[in-house]
C-alpha cells in the first residue's frame, strides 16, 4: 500500500465527508480549522499586521467565508498538505494532526465543487504555429511541411520513430533544429512563410489563449498565408494526396457547381472540425459558380476555395460552444475528437475520428479508449514529443546557454555547439517512456538512456562493451559531430549519478551561468518542472547576485558565498524549498561533468533534506528521497499534462480530478500511457464550462 500524500487525501477524503456531513460545516469550522489557523498560521498571516503572500487569515471568520473562494482553499490544502507551511523554525503540525486539518479542508473542497463545479475555461483561441502546419498538411494529406519549424527541438532521420511497435530503436539518427542550420533543411511547399513563433507563457505552453490573440495585422498575415499556400508552385500532385478528390477537374462532361457542392461539404466538416450547416456550403459554392462562370479554371476555383477555409475563423481558432450559465457540461462528440486529436496530435481530427463522432459514438468509455490507443500507436503523436517535453523540461534555454569559452572550451566542438547533442537526451528517455509504456518514474531516475560518442566523452564516460557503435569508413567510431545526423545509442545506466531527465547535461547546462553553477536556478527548474509547484517571483527590491568573488569568498564555498541572501525574511520562505532542490545537483559543473570539489579545493556541499523529512548526501540519495515521493511526482507531472491539454491554467476544482488521476495511474504501476488515458478520461478533460458568447464564429466568418 502506498503511503503518501495522495492516497492519504483519496483515503480520508470519504472519512472527511462522513465527518462533515456528521458534524455541521460550522462545527468543523469553529472546533477544528479555525484553532489551527490561530496556532500555526496567522503569525504570518493576518497577526500584528503581518500578510504574507497577501493573504490573511484572520479575514476568515466563519465557513461562509473560507468557502467562498475555493482557489485560496486549494492553495492552503497545498501548502499544509505539502508541509511548506508553517516555516521550519515556527511551530510544525504533528503528522496526525496534519492529516486531519488536510482532509477535513479536502472535504470543504469536494462539497464546495459538488454545490456548484466551475471549471476554467479556455477562451476562444487561435491555433499556434505548429498546430497550424500540422493542421493544413492533415487536410490536404500533404507529403511535405507547410513551413521549417525551429522550435520542434529534433528531428528524426531513418524513420526510426516506431510507436506502433512498441520499442523504441536501439540506434536512431537525430538531428537538432534549432542548432543545426542542415536540420532546416526538408522538403516543403516554396514561396510560404511562418508566422512569428508563438511564446511558451511563463509556467505554461504554447497553447494557452492569453498568448494566441489575433491582431488585425497577424488576421492579414494569415489571409496571405492560405494564399501562398494554395498558390505555392509544390502544391501540386506531387505533394497533395487528396488532389484528385479535391482538386482535380472531372474528367468527361460535369456539372461543375453541381461536382464544386459535392467536395466542398466533406472538406469543410474535416476544416472546420464539424458538420457544416448548407447555408455555409452555399456561401462558398457562390463565389465558386461567380468564377466558373468567368472562365476560371475549375482547379484554380477549388485552390479559392481552399485558401478562404485556410483563412476562416472556423478553421483559425479553436473553441467549444458555450453552456447556459457557464455551468458544467459533458463536451459534444465533434468537440472531443478536437480536443483528443490537439492533445496526441496537435492537429485535426482524422477522418476516424470524425466518423465515429458524427455517428455519436466517441463519448463512449469502450470507444475512446480504443482511440485514446490508437492515437497513441499512430505516428503523428511524435508531434505530442516534439511539443510537449521540450516546453515542459523548458529545454528551449539550452539554446542561450554560453559556457565560458575559456573554461569550457570542450563545450564548443569545432564550430558546433555540444548543446545539440545535450537536448537530444531527454527527450530521447521521454520518448521511450511513452512508446514502450515504461513506468513515468523512469523519467526520474531511469536504467537506460541515449548517448551519442560526443556526449558520452563530455560525461567523460566509456561505452558499454555490450553497445555496437556506428564506425565511419576508417574503422573509428562516428563521434555524431557532424551537422546532418547525430548518432545516438541506447545505453543501460548502471550508474544513478546519471539517467533520467534531471541529472543530464542539457538540464544542468541550461540552469547554469557563463562561469558557475546557479543552485537557486536549478531548484526553481525542479520546483516548477519536476514538482509543478513554481516558487513566485523575488520580491522587486532583491537586488541581483553578485557573479563574482569579493574579497575574502576565495576558500568559501558556492553555498556559503549564497548564505547571506536567504537571511531576508520574505525571501527566506522560497529559499527553504528551493535551495535544497538546487544544491542537490551542486557536484554536476556548468556543463554537466561531475566534479567532487570546487576549482579551491573546497568539497562540493550538496547536502539537505527534501521536504522536510528526506535526508540525503549524495545525489542518489536525493533521487531516492524524490521517488520515496513519486505520487507527488506524478501527480505534478499529470498536472502539466492536464493543463497542455486544455490549453489553460488549472484551477481549484481541477484539483480533485488530478488526486483521481494520479492514484488511478499508481495503481497501474505508474505506466505512461495510463496517465495519459486517465487524463483524458478526466472530467476537466471531457467537461466545459465555457460561458456563451453573444457573438458566434459564424457572425467572425
């Protein structure tokens, strides 16, 4: 049986509410939340004028108003459940007590969410770039890209990217796009270019609606661009595979508008993600029988056609129809083929999907989950690898990274960087976790993983007897330095120094400086990485670290020379979470090469203790401490999963959903591909709560 906070939340919760509905809410209110709010909290909280975090407790005076906004009642579940609160040198909660606080909050929770749940939801957006390529070579069945796209991190040479099998190869070919100008480099339609790159917000993704606006100037730009689309020399045969359906003129007499009507209806459910009323078909089949009559090419005309639903709303954006009053309610069919096919795909739904919604059939637990493995075998989720871990593992900074020249000289391999290599790891082991179904611990702590002959000698390692290198035409092992593909082979890890997706060079390197290490860095990355649990940003006035050694720091180290700045009181806090987080991985140099001491002799301090109760000395020890919590880990990690899914932040009443989810996957030994079903069986994921807009995408259109 697994002891953790999790399962003591899904285990007391039930206790809870036969305790709550025994005793009056102002029972448990007055005899057991508010006294310990009195004991352990107001200190800091309300008391002698003291509002930290601008929240005060003693605001809170009866149930009424402790309920009342359950966002802060799941941001003190959090904090007392995770034993970040009360300080470390005030007063602690005895664990029973604790637990009993916890659940009895849980339970205010779960009866404030059943009086009336509210999901967030997620505005009216459009699609960003890459889902916007994915999108148009999905309609079209193109055999080529739209246009390059830089921030999808790798690419895979030799097909070597197998879902459908199972296992992921042993050897695969790579290649670094951002790094590698040649990685460009790949067939796609001449004459289109992208728009702007859309932003990963801050502790988010690429998908969230605050960062997809549409401004006048981008609605122009995207007008041009269906245009150049169609327009392209390569959109022709040769690239398009549903030309004949959809483009080519009918051979032998036809009724040209008659042959228009019939291939504009199928086209535009696919485009527009729906069945289309007649009234929309016509308008099309209009401004096409206009043309005809004029002489234009019934091929030209079908390109017109094309570009205007490349430059509709209904195409452009992304957005459920609202529900009366905001209230909660279960998505339609066509919306969920949507929301699966944007979540595995980052795309369109395919024409599956849309069957088996059009007949009403995919709202079916037996049926989606025969989609939900589908999806996952299907190669078109590499688009789900290629987007979600590089923005989850923030691995987009590795590409700012500048190593000291001087002091790390092996960093800057002929005119190449080895930070093309380093980011191809992680996502490399994340790949596997997800093809082979492998347990998500393995991302903490892995027994195997990809390594090229470059990266091998920065971690300063030998290879394995047992793996067979890739030898040039000399005899010698390719070192995978070239700018066209990268050799990586797969490894087992023996030593847990390394493994996983912490420990490796590429996280190491982005979370340092151009000198040193950055501990408070690395602890903020594993805070709001590994844990989902960001710390807040430093108050305005800190003023920023000092770089270099003062007078008299020479012999002190890295730790020491730091000490000063967690004295500040309303810095202190953060500190205490982050600062063992970061220090933990102070023995991994600027570029990720272990070292025992620092460049004065000094022995690396790197001791702590994980949240309170996990003492480590050594880095193993620390990712043992992690995985003693690996439900915390899970339950951080569907977190992010839930909120790249739904295109939001998560909110309090998503809270209960994600405990469900993280207990369902614990008990199927933490598989990947179980998180992922439990996520979209969610009810945040098959629910909205969308208010209803008064203007319509028709009325946009």
């Amino acid at each position: 049986m697994i002891e953790s906070h999790i399962r003591k939340r899904c285990s007391t919760l039930l206790l809870c509410l036969l305790v709550v509905g025994s005793l009056s809410g102002a029972d448990v209110f007055t005899d057991v939340l508010k006294p310990a709010f009195e004991a352990k909290c107001i200190q800091c909280h309300g008391q002698n004028g003291q509002v930290k975090g601008k929240v005060n407790l003693l605001e809170i005076e009866s149930l009424e108003d402790l309920m009342a906004d359950t966002e802060l009642l799941s941001d003190i579940v959090a904090v007392i459940d995770y034993e970040e609160m009360p300080p470390e040198d005030e007063p602690q909660f005895t664990d029973l007590k604790r637990t009993d606080v916890v659940a009895k909050l849980d339970g205010l929770i779960a009866a404030a969410m059943n009086e009336e749940k509210v999901y967030a939801h997620a505005p009216i957006r459009r699609m960003n770039r890459f889902q916007y390529n994915n999108a148009v070579i999905d309609l079209f069945d193109l055999d080529c890209n739209v246009f390059t796209l830089p921030e999808r991190m790798m690419r895979v040479h030799g097909g070597s990217f197998k879902p459908e099998t199972g296992v992921m190869a042993d050897r695969v070919q790579v290649g670094n796009r951002p790094l590698g100008k040649s990685q460009m480099i790949e067939p796609r339609l001449v004459g289109v270019a992208a728009f702007p790159q859309d932003l990963r917000a801050e502790h988010g993704y690429d998908v969230q609606a605050d960062h997809l606006s549409l401004s006048p100037l981008l609605m122009e730009q995207f007008l041009k661009l269906s245009q150049s689309i169609t327009g392209s020399r390569d959109f022709s045969p040769k690239y398009v595979r549903t030309w004949d359906q959809f483009f080519a003129e009918p051979k032998g007499d036809y009724d040209g508008i008659t042959e228009v009507r019939d291939r504009l209806k199928p086209f535009l459910g696919r485009a527009f993600r729906a069945p289309v009323e007649n009234a929309v078909v016509e308008r099309y089949a209009s401004y096409a029988e206009l043309q005809l009559e004029q002489g234009v090419a019934f091929t030209d005309v079908m390109k017109s056609l094309a570009a205007a639903a490349l430059a509709s709303p209904k195409f452009l954006y992304l957005y459920e129809e609202g529900s009366e009053g905001g209230k909660v309610e279960s998505l339609s069919d066509f919306e969920l083929a949507s929301r699966l096919s944007f979540f595995f795909w980052g795309s369109i739904p395919d024409q599956e999907l849309f069957d088996l919604a059009a007949a009403g059939e995919l709202n079916k637990p037996a049926t989606l989950e025969v989609q939900i493995d589908r999806m996952l075998k299907d190669r078109k989720v590499k688009r789900f690898c290629d987007s979600f871990p590089t923005q989850w593992l923030q691995l987009d900074r590795i590409i700012s990274a500048i190593p000291d020249p001087k002091k790390y000289s092996n960093f800057y391999y002929s005119k190449y960087r080895k930070s093309m290599h380093m980011a191809m790891e992680p996502l490399l082991i994340f790949e596997t976790v997800l093809i082979e179904n492998l347990p998500v611990i393995q991302l903490i702590d892995s027994d195997f993983t990809y390594r090229s002959t470059m990266l091998q000698q920065s971690y300063e390692e030998e290879w394995p007897e047992e793996v067979e290198l890739p030898r040039g035409k000399n005899g010698k092992p390719i070192g995978g330095g070239g700018v066209a593909a990268l050799h990586f082979n797969r490894i087992p890890v023996t030593d847990r120094r390394y493994g996983g997706v912490i420990t490796n060079a590429a996280v190491m390197t982005m979370t340092s400086g151009p000198e040193r290490t950055q501990p408070i860095t690395r602890g903020a990355w594993m805070a709001s990485v590994i844990f989902n649990n960001p710390p807040p940003p430093p108050p305005a006035d800190v003023p920023p670290l000092d770089e270099g050694e003062k007078p008299g720091e020479e012999h002190l180290t890295l730790r020491e020379r730091l000490a000063a700045h967690r004295e500040r009181s309303d810095c202190k806090g953060c500190h205490e979470k982050i600062d063992p987080l970061g220090f933990a991985l102070e023995n991994y140099d600027p570029v990720g090469v272990w070292r025992d001491a620092y460049e004065n002799g000094r022995e690396v301090d790197m001791e702590g203790t994980l949240f309170r109760k996990y003492e480590f000395n050594n880095v193993i020890g620390f990712k043992d401490a992690i995985l003693a919590e690996k439900d915390r880990f899970t339950r951080g990690f569907a977190g992010h999963l839930l909120s790249f899914a739904l295109a939001r932040e998560l909110g309090a009443a998503d809270q209960l959903a994600l405990d469900a989810i993280a207990e369902a996957t614990a008990e199927n030994d933490y598989r990947m591909q179980t998180l992922l079903k439990q996520i979209v069986f969610s009810e945040p994921f098959r629910s909205k709560s969308n208010p209803k807009n008064n203007l319509s995408l028709a009325e946009l259109e």
